[in-house]
C-alpha cells in the first residue's frame, strides 16, 4: 500500500458557527532513519505548530431549525463526505478542489461510523437517540449504473439491515452506544464488518449476502475503529480498556483475537485526554491525533484545547527461534495545534 500524504482535520468554528476542513501534510512527519539520528538523537520533542489555512467550510442548516451539527467521513482514501443534521451530504474532492450534491442519507446519523469496503461506503450509527428509528441505522453508498437504458453511473444510497439485537435496543435495553470497535475482515467469500460491544459480543455483516451473523460473545480489544496494515499483516487501534492512549495490535484471522501492546502514550500528567484516532498511512506508518486540555482554573474549569499530531513506525522483524514476530515502534515527529473556539473534531 502506498504512502497516504494527508490526514484531514475536520472542527467545528464556533466563532462563525460553521465547520472548517485542513489538510495535515503527514509527510513533513517522517525522517529517513539516518537523518533522524542525526537531527533527533533521543526521542523527538514535541514542537508547538499553527493549525493550516482551512481547505474548505461547510456551513449547516440554521441552528433555529436544526441543531447545525454536521458529521464528516472519509470515502476511499482522499474524499471527504460531509453529512448534515438533515441526512443531507456533499462529497468534496480536494485534487480538483470540488464539491458536488451526493445521495441524501436514509436517515440522519447522530455518531456515525463509517467504513471504506470494495469501493462502497458503509455508515452506521454507533448510538441511538431521539426520533431516529433504530431500524435505519445502517446504509451504503455505491457508485453503480441508475438502471436507465444510457447505463449512467452515479453515487445511490441504500438502506441495509441493522445489527439483529436493535429491537432489544430500540426498547432501553443495553448501552446508549451500541458499537465500541469496529473494523473490517476478510470472510470466506466476501469482507465481512465486525461491530463489538462488551454486552453485545461481536456481530459480523456479510457485505455480499447483506446479512448479519454472531460471531461471537468475545470482543474486539479496541477502541473505535481497527484498521488492517497489509505491510504488517495484523490490525492496529488504540486500546479500549485505556481510553485511547495505547497503540496495539492484533491478528483478527484468529478468534478470540489477542491484544499486543506496542506503546503506551507518555503524555503529561497536565493534560487530560478527551478522544484520540489512529489513522493507517500505509508504508508501517501511522498518524496518532490526541486531542486534549490544560486546566488553567481548577475552580471555573476554564481550559485551553489542543491537539497533537503524532508521526508513528511499526517495524516488523522475524524473531528467533520459536518466538515468532517482533515489532517495535518508532516515534517520529510531533506538532501540536491550539484550538480555539473548536469543540468538536474529526480525524480522517
């Protein structure tokens, strides 16, 4: 897999009630080894950076009708899907620098995950809450023919079936959040979408047969989403019994699956960790987004928001003897970005 250049870092602007996209330049992150040991004898510091120039703004439906919240998702590896509290979306493509209307949601989703499978998209809403119906939870987006005899291709949306325990769901039974990881793996005859709950178990979504199955009451060790790495052949996130801030690894071929911790963040004591993403650049490398606070007043709460950007290497070596695979990882550079008037982020 080739070496994916820019992350994007969607937030809110409270300031001009909008949203803001940037791109994260991930390359400026890594060194060749050499040059690295030069510059960098120990580990990297973390250098203090201004956020980007925005690369687009997204303005929602007016917050007197509508909450104005919107939802960001990655389609393939460089467009960007932006949805409103309305279920409405536009895809913007930054190599033309372009936006267009895209297919409307079959329902707007409050905490979407999504996931890049085959070329389609799959979004389903990690909480229920509201009006919504439980039972539209999940849908797709292909790029397929309209059927007209012109055989015309375009992006349509399609509802697919929700996870089997939503009606228990959909009457109070459970947690609000009914996904705590995800991820996708290969089934014997198409990808299947793993969805994990501590109460739940792991449920399995055939995306050829669009049908649901068990696969087991034990659970991914992750938190949010596990990507595959095929350089390293094992998939990576960040570990849930942690809340975000150890790297791990896992070979999801073999059920239950196995947690290898590979780091764990040193961060400092002073900053408190709201949400953390980790996002699979190809090549073994990585880019860790922790988004965090520093209390300046302890008795109003008053805090200042930042988030730091990682540059992280896994490096796989063949053991000896029996003891298999080794993997170690290697820190890279770090920037750290204030937010101001920014409450809520994505990392893509």
């Amino acid at each position: 897999m080739s070496f994916r250049r820019f992350v994007y870092l969607a937030t809110d602007d409270c300031k001009w009630r909008d949203f803001v996209l940037r791109r994260i330049d991930m390359s400026r992150f890594f060194l060749p080894s050499d040059l690295r040991d030069q510059l960098f004898p120990g580990p990297p510091e973390v250098e203090f950076a201004h956020l980007p120039p925005p690369e687009m703004r997204f303005s929602p439906v007016h917050p007197r009708f509508y909450k104005g919240s919107m939802n960001f998702m990655l389609l393939g590896r460089d467009k960007v899907l932006a949805a409103d509290n309305t279920g409405r979306t536009l895809l913007y493509d930054p190599e033309f620098h372009s936006v267009r209307t895209m297919p409307s949601l079959t329902q707007p989703k409050h905490m979407p995950a999504s996931l890049n499978v085959g070329g389609n998209l799959y979004i389903l809403d990690t909480a229920f809450h509201g009006k919504v119906d439980p039972k539209l939870c999940f849908e797709g987006l292909t790029f397929e023919e309209d059927g007209t005899i012109s055989g015309h291709r375009d992006w349509h949306s399609y509802p697919l079936p929700p996870p089997p325990y939503v009606d228990a769901y959909s009457h109070g039974v459970g947690e609000p959040c009914h996904i705590s990881s995800y991820a996708v793996v290969d089934g014997p005859n198409s990808p299947n979408i793993w969805i994990s709950n501590r109460t739940l178990g792991t449920h399995s979504f055939d995306t050829a047969a669009r049908s649901w199955t068990k696969a087991g009451d034990w659970v991914l060790p992750f938190s949010g989403h596990a990507q595959y790495a095929p350089e390293l052949k094992l998939w990576f996130g960040l570990r849930s019994s942690d809340y975000c801030d150890t790297l791990c690894a896992s070979d999801l071929t073999a059920t239950p699956p196995k947690m290898i911790n590979l780091w764990k963040d040193p961060a400092p004591q002073v900053w408190v960790c709201r949400s953390s993403y980790l996002v699979h650049l190809g090549c073994s490398k990585f880019c860790l987004a922790k988004f965090f606070s520093i209390i300046r007043d302890p008795e109003s709460l008053l805090c200042d928001r930042f988030v730091e950007f990682s540059g992280i290497e896994v490096i796989r070596s063949e053991a000896e003897g029996d003891a298999g695979v080794e993997l170690r990882v290697e820190m890279h550079r770090a920037e750290v970005y204030s937010l101001v008037d920014k409450l809520v982020h994505w990392v893509l």
